[in-house]
C-alpha cells in the first residue's frame, strides 16, 4: 500500500517538474525576437549632385559693329563737335579766303530765280547776305524768301550756321562796299569793328 502511494507521488511530481520545463521553454521562445537584418546592395553608388550654374552670354571682344550703329556714333559725335568745328574752321580764313567764299555764296544766292544780285560777308560761322529783287518780284523779304535765302548759304557752305539778311538799298550798299575792303585787305584787324557795326545795323541791334 505504502509503495503505491509513493509511486503516485513519483509520478505527480514527475508531471510537475516536465510542466515547468515546458512553460519555461514557452516563455523562453515568446520573448525571442527576430534579429533585423539590414540590407546593403553590394554595388549601390550615390548619384551625383549637379550643381546648375546660371548661363551667361559673353559678347565678343571685337564684335564688328552694324552699317546703322556706326551711323549712329557717327551723327552723335557729329551732333557734339559739328558747331565747335564750324565756327573754328571759317574763323580761321584769311580775308582773301573770306573774300572766295562770300563770292561763291552770292552767285547761288543770285541764282534764285528772285534775285537779280547779292553781296555776302562771311565772318566765322556766320554770314550777311544784301539782295536786290528782280523788278517783276513785289513780295519783297517775306519769310519764304528769307527761309529760301538761308537754306541756300548753308548750302553753299554747310559752316554757317546764322544768316542775317537785308533788301534794304542802302544797306545793300554798305555791305557791298566793305565786301571789296576785305577782298583788298592783308588782315582783320582794322575790318573787325567795321564788320560788327554792319552786322548790328542789318539785324538791328
């Protein structure tokens, strides 16, 4: 009787011992966790960074310049200096000079169809111009003719750049008569106040 209630217990504490373990390996495995495995391709490269740079447009050193941007640069330059020029280079005459070119002034004065005859000073960049009319023209000095007179001196010599005129007779004669003396004369001199005082009573100063 004693050796079956032993064996009885032999056994119930044989369950018990083989339950433990087999929670403990139950609760061991619950709490594994799966290792983490990182992924690295053998060959994997970086792409490159591009780095955008802004464009720039570069203008040649000896870029050839246009027919129209070199008339351009032209007229400006001619626009500065084209007064200073005039007047410098008529002012440099000599009387005899002045005397030819106040001569080639009349006669295309005299070839308006108006005028029977003109008598022209020259004196730097300016000229004074006396016209006697044909007897058929009665409209006398009007502004046409003074407009058509101008534009004809200038023409003649593109320097002048103020034209005074009279038809008075009187005058006419005044400017004719000193016409002669600097045609005659060896300097200016003894012309200048005389010029001058011509030019004031023609505009009327």
């Amino acid at each position: 009787m004693k050796k079956s209630i032993l064996l009885v217990l032999c056994v119930f504490l044989l369950a018990l011992t083989l339950a433990g373990c087999a929670a403990g390996n139950a609760g061991m495995v619950g709490q594994t966790k799966a290792p983490v495995a990182t992924f690295t391709p053998d060959n994997a490269t970086m792409a490159p960074v591009t780095t955008m740079q802004p464009e720039t447009t570069m203008m040649p050193e000896n870029s050839p310049m246009t027919t129209a941007e070199n008339d351009m640069l032209n007229g400006m330059a001619s626009g500065m200096n084209g007064g200073a020029a005039a007047g410098s280079a008529n002012a440099a005459m000599t009387p005899a000079e002045m005397g030819r070119m106040a001569e080639k002034i009349a006669d295309a004065v005299e070839r308006i169809s108006e005028i029977d005859d003109a008598e022209v000073i020259v004196e730097g960049n300016r000229a004074l111009v006396a016209v006697e009319f044909e007897d058929q023209y009665s409209a006398g000095l009007d502004d046409r003719m003074k407009q058509l007179i101008t534009q004809t001196v200038q023409k003649a010599d593109s320097k002048i750049t103020e034209v005074s005129i009279t038809d008075d007779d009187t005058l006419y004669g005044q400017v004719k008569s000193l016409a002669e003396r600097i045609g005659k004369a060896t300097g200016l001199d003894e012309l200048t106040g005389d010029i001058g005082d011509l030019w004031d009573r023609v505009t009327g100063r």
